[in-house]
C-alpha cells in the first residue's frame, strides 16, 4: 500500500510516500527557516504564506522521486493538528482537494502521534507496549502505547516545550534560528575543549516530583540572568550553551526512565525535532546501559526527527483510520492523546 503523506503544521512544506508504513520512496521537506531566521522566530501569517508557495511543487517532487502517479497512490494523509491554523489548513485543504480529484481515501494524522511513528521507518520496529518521549518545538509529552493509535498520556510540560527552550535560549545568547542545532553546536565546542567538565550551573525544574510533568520557563530565567547586561567572550557562550542542553538532557532522561522503571514498557521511543540531539540520544543509551534496563530504544535517524511527511504516511499505514473527505478538518488544539 503505497501512501502520500502530507505535513504543513508549523514552517515546514513537506510531502512523502511511503510503502506499507515503513520503505520511504521519497520524502521532501521544504523549510521556510531562512525566512524566520531573520525575525528570530515564526511570524504566523508568514509560514503560512510560504506554505501556500511551496505546497504544489513539494507534492510533485514527492510524487515524481517516488515514480508515483495518481493511479499508483491508495490513499492521502494529512497532518491536521496541533500546530498553525494557517499553515495546517494549506495542507489540509490540499489533500482533501487531491483525495476528491483522484478519488482516494484520505486519513487525517495527528502530528505528534505521527512523530512517533518516525521510530517504525527503521528496520528495527517497536514493540507493545512502549514508552515514547515526544520532544518538538511546541510539544514535550510522554505517552503509553498500548498498540496502534492507542495512547495513554502519562505527563508534558507545563509550559515551554523543551524544543522551546533550546530556541529561547538561544535567541539570549544571539546564536540562530532553529536555536536546537545551534546549542547542540555550541555545547559540543565545549564539551571538545573541556572533556571532563560536569555541568551544574542551571536548575533541573521537577526532575524529583513524583510526576511525569516537566516545567522549563524557569530555566529560561536562570539563563536570562546569566546572560543579562554581560558582554559574553565565544568561550563563555559555548559554556552557557553546554549548560543548558545537559540541564534539558538530564532531567528529560531522568523522568522518562523513572517511567520505563514504573511501566516496564517492551521499547523505548524518542522522537520529535529536539530528538535529533546527540547528547539527548547519547544519554538515553548510556542510562539504560547504566541502570541495566532490559528494554530496546528506538530513534529515528535526525533527519526523521525533524518535521516530515514521511512518518505521517507511515502513522497512517498503521492507523488505518480513512475518513469521509468532508468530515476532515484542521484542529491546532489537538493533543497527542485526541
Ligand atoms: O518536531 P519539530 O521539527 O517541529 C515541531 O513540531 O515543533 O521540532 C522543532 C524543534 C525546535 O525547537 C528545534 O530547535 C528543535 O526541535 N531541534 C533540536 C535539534 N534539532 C531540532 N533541539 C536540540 N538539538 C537538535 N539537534
Ligand atoms: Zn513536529
């Protein structure tokens, strides 16, 4: 079953297909990025402008890499929510336009249940029940997956999203838009200069509570304080992002283990852009050694981590839930458990 995935949540432009859930025949994604880049973050009105360009074209390129035709498609997925209204209804309003023109089902995805279902475009696949740590730019949520589509919500954050932090903090310390890759570049200097170096100087927020929640604004203020009215040399910045990415990393591995010890899950899953750091996947892997934990971790490759189409194709294939065209609508609200 060959599907056309879909995905224009936030200020990526993509499109995928994908071949029983798990032979990606292409996947193209298109940034606006350098557009952002240059306000320091995403102007709504203007991803979804750029979305409205992009969309045509990254559809073809998606299908002729495949060496796909309408004919040869069996259905459409799209991601309806969470994210931009503006930009989700691009995608939304394009595949149901298609689904009616070339007569396919269409099936709406979730886009942070879809993240997930990056770990089952590896060769290595998940198994139930399994734990997954789903870390982006606006979400942080940990879930139970009992099997496909069913998803029990143990905890998330309060307020910023651990992505969010990484790109607040980077917007103190003046180093670029998407801030995740720039910490993560920064950190490494560091860690390279100084390889011995433990890190303490920020606060791990709730890394104790007996809750599977997490709060980050206060890290955002401790960084803000040490940044503040402070001409920062290089050496310091990379010291200041090393800091903040180990105070991320420690207390998102923390908890999330304390869960595999509670639930005993059979896998492990990590996904979301912030799963493409290296500390965050190094850690995980080190503490599971560490703590003798018999479970398999599943991560996808970085460039699956980040937005694409491509697991909203393979989340589809596993989920199966075709729509009429017409009851298919965005929703920025939705959660990862709707
Ligand atoms: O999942 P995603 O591509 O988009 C959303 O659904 O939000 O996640 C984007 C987030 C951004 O906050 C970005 O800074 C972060 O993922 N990110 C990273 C890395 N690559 C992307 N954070 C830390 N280290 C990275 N290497
Ligand atoms: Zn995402």
């Amino acid at each position: 079953m060959k599907i056309l995935g879909i995905e224009s949540s936030c200020d990526e432009t993509a499109a995928a297909v994908v071949e029983n859930g798990s032979k990606v025949l292409s996947s193209v994604v298109a940034s606006s990025e350098k557009l952002h880049a240059k306000t320091g973050g995403i102007i709504p009105e203007n991803a979804a402008r750029r979305q409205l360009e992009l969309i045509v074209p990254v559809i073809n390129k998606a299908m002729k890499l495949a060496h796909q035709t309408p004919t040869t498609i069996d259905a459409i997925a799209v991601t309806v929510g969470p994210g931009l209204i503006g930009s989700l209804l691009v995608g939304v309003e394009t595949a149901k336009t298609l689904a009616r023109l070339w007569n396919k089902p269409i099936i709406p995805v979730n886009h942070l249940v879809g993240h997930i279902y990056a770990t089952w475009l590896q060769t290595k696949k998940p198994r139930f029940p399994a734990l997954a740590l789903v870390v982006s730019g606006g979400h942080t949520d940990l879930v139970l997956v009992q099997g496909h589509g069913k998803i029990k919500w143990l905890g998330g954050t309060r307020d910023d999203a651990a992505g969010e932090a990484f790109d607040k903090t980077a917007r103190l310390l003046g180093i670029g838009y998407p801030g995740g890759p720039a910490i993560a570049v920064q950190a490494a200097l560091y860690v390279k200069r100084n390889p011995d170096v433990k890190f303490n100087l920020f606060p791990r927020p709730m890394m104790s509570d007996k809750n599977y929640d997490w709060s980050f604004s206060g890290l955002k203020t401790a960084f803000l304080k040490e940044v503040q009215n402070k001409e920062l040399s290089a050496g310091q910045r990379t010291k200041l992002a090393a800091e903040v990415q180990e105070a991320i990393v420690e207390v998102l591995v923390k908890k999330t283990l304390r869960a595999v010890k509670e639930h005993n899950p059979k896998s492990l899953l990590l996904s979301g852009g912030v799963a493409a750091n290296t500390r965050l996947r190094e850690k995980f892997s080190d503490e599971i050694k560490a703590n003798g934990l018999a479970i398999s971790f599943h991560v996808p490759e970085p460039k699956l981590c980040t937005d694409n189409a491509a697991y909203i194709a393979a989340a589809a294939y596993y989920l199966k839930d075709s729509q009429e065209t017409d009851d298919v609508f965005a929703n920025p609200q939705l959660t990862i458990s709707d």
